[in-house]
C-alpha cells in the first residue's frame, strides 16, 4: 500500500488538475494499492491537518478544467520557519501531519517558492516529489513549465485583439502581462502578438529609445503602435538603484503599474494618444490549452513512475524535448531568466522588435 500525499501551492494556472490526474491515473495503472491524501489551499492544509482522501471520482473529468480541485494559497517560504499567530512551528507541524498519516510521499505541484519549501521538507528527511507549475515559466532545471503554453495563448489573443481597435484609430496600445522577475510570458506573447515594443524586467528601457520606435514605425507610415510590457518592466534610471532605494521610491508611486507611467511618459514626450490594456489574471484562468493538457499528463505520469520505484527528492522536468528528473536542491531557490543576449532576444531584434534599449 503506497499512502501519498498531494497539494498545489502559490499562485493557480492552468494544467495543475491534468498534472494531478496523470499522477493518479499512473499509480492507478499498476497493481499496488495507493492511497491519495489531498491537502487543501497548499502547505495550509499540510500545516493544519486540512485535508481529504480523494478516489478515483475526484480526478474524473478534470483534464480540461482549470485551476486546483485542491485549493491553493501564497506561504511565502521566508515565514516558514516563524511560528504562527498561535505560537504553532510550521515546519514541524507538517513533518507530524506527514508521519500521522503515515505517507510514503508528498507530491507538490508550484512554483519558485513552492520549490524552496518542498527542498525545506526534503532536507527535514521527507520524501518529496515535485511538479513544475507557473505561468512564468522561470523554474530553474526546466525548459518548460505547465500552465506558460496557456497564459501565452491568452495574452497572445489579447494582443491580437487590441491590433484591429488601435489601427482604426491610429493609437499606441500598452498590453501589460504579467511577469514581475521575467520576462518568459511576455516575450513569447509579444512576438506571437506581433507587438512591435516588448519590455520585459531584464532588460531595462530608456523611454527616449521607445520614443524613438514609435516615431521611426510614424514615419514608415504606421499608424498604430502595439507595446508589450511585463508588470516588472524597469526603466535603466530605475534599475540603478539599490533595492532599498527602489522600495522608498515605490511606496510613493503615483501609478498603478509600470505601464500606466510609460503611457503618461509617452504621452507627455510625444503628445501621441495611448491607452493601456490588463489582461490581469485571465491568463492564469480558464482550461488549459492542448500543449499543456498533455505536457502536465507526461509530467504526472513520470511522477507516478517515480513513486512506484521509491525514488524521491527531485522535480520532473523537461529538458530537450524530454521528460527528466531534477535533483530538487538543484532548482530550489534559483530563477531562469531570459538573457539580454538570448537567440529569442536577438531573432526578435532581427525583425524589427525594439526592446527599449
């Protein structure tokens, strides 16, 4: 009898219930008796002993739903070793709701911080087995994280959208997507969207140089200019300050994102007309596009592969086209950011992208 555990933690995205499916669906393949405990709102419910037993019915149906049947929540892993309001030690309270239910795995599906707190329990001697997921797609150890593919699609159709309303009226579109660290989403949906501008937080922008690529696309006779701007885009101004300095100047920031002060930049530079668009947390909603239904079910079923073979303390990953395993300690803690130097970087400058720099 295998007993595993199974929680999503951190932010949602799409894919996270085809990952848990292909998990189940794997054990349920072969001919030892499993057990699937499911915590709910992420490492809360493993923290405070909220959890169900799940059947075979709960991962009926769910490859094209959206979400988490689990439930998740943010607990930032720089809190987990302060104690609660209560006095309650997490770490150690997750360890005895681990032992009590006598698991012989956990299987954590997240991202960045996700991963830091699944390598915590491992080092606390726990058998963890974990799942790429983000929207960002910034885990270190993998090409690929489930839930991009869909959040790529939709800010691509974001994009695609707003190129009909800016050419009739001859404006400068700001789509802003997410991504505070990297620029993974924002980079593919700016070159599948056709944007003519992309920022993205590693590479800083000088506002005259993006003022320079409007005028430039005006006097080739464009009448419109679409700008794809991640949420953590930072100005070469901005990002010569310390962090320290960087938070005082946040705490009184008159925007509500960095795309609403490059719209105000540009229009008092340029006197042009622009008008800033949020898809927000769309892109982390809805059902999961083909790629990523089968991408999670491959992720799933290696993890399932893994349990059955006693094998723990890694992350399945991808790496050139292939499914591998990661050793976690190898991922926790670290950000795959896109490099200024990159191929994808330099294609898009080949044909005609600016970056602002």
């Amino acid at each position: 009898m295998k007993r595993i555990g199974m929680l999503t933690s951190g932010g949602d995205c799409q894919a996270l219930n085809a990952a848990m499916r292909g998990v189940v669906k794997c054990l349920s393949c072969s001919e030892e008796a499993v057990e699937i405990y499911g915590f709910l709102d992420g490492y809360k419910g493993l923290i405070y002993g909220n959890f169900r037993m799940l059947t075979g019915n709960d991962f009926a149906g769910i490859l094209t739903k959206g979400g988490t049947i689990l439930g998740s929540s943010r607990t930032p892993f720089k809190l987990m070793r302060e104690p609660d309001e209560n006095g309650l030690d997490k770490v150690e309270a997750m360890k005895q709701n681990y032992y009590k239910l006598q698991l012989d795995c956990l299987v954590i599906l997240g991202g960045n911080g996700t991963h830091k707190t699944a390598n915590l329990l491992r080092e606390e001697g726990l058998n963890v087995i974990t799942l790429p997921k983000t929207i960002d797609n910034d885990l270190w150890g993998t090409d690929m994280t489930f839930g991009f593919q869909s959040a790529v699609d939709i800010a691509t159709d974001c994009i695609d959208c707003i190129h009909t309303t800016a050419s009739s009226h001859g404006r400068i579109f700001i789509v802003e997507v997410m991504g505070h660290k990297v620029g993974w989403l924002t980079l593919n949906a700016g070159m599948a969207g056709g944007a003519d501008i992309i920022l993205i937080p590693e590479i800083p922008y000088d506002i005259n140089k993006i003022i320079d690529a409007i005028n430039a696309r005006e006097a080739r006779g464009s009448r419109f200019t679409i700008m794809a701007v991640a949420e953590g885009a930072i100005s070469k101004e901005d990002a010569k300050l310390s962090k320290k300095e960087y938070k005082e100047k946040l705490k009184n920031y008159p925007y509500p994102s960095v795309s609403y002060e490059i719209a105000d930049e540009i229009q008092k530079r340029s006197g042009k007309e622009v008008r800033v668009t949020v898809p927000g947390h769309t892109q982390r909603g809805g059902s999961p596009c083909p790629y990523d239904r089968v991408f999670a079910t491959r992720l799933g079923a290696e993890a399932g592969k893994l349990i059955l073979q006693g094998e723990y303390g890694f992350m399945v990953g991808y790496k050139n086209r292939e499914i591998v395993r990661v050793p976690l300690e190898e991922v926790a803690g670290k950000l795959k950011m896109v490099s200024p130097d990159a191929s994808i970087v330099q294609e898009a400058k080949m044909v005609g992208i600016s970056f602002g720099d």
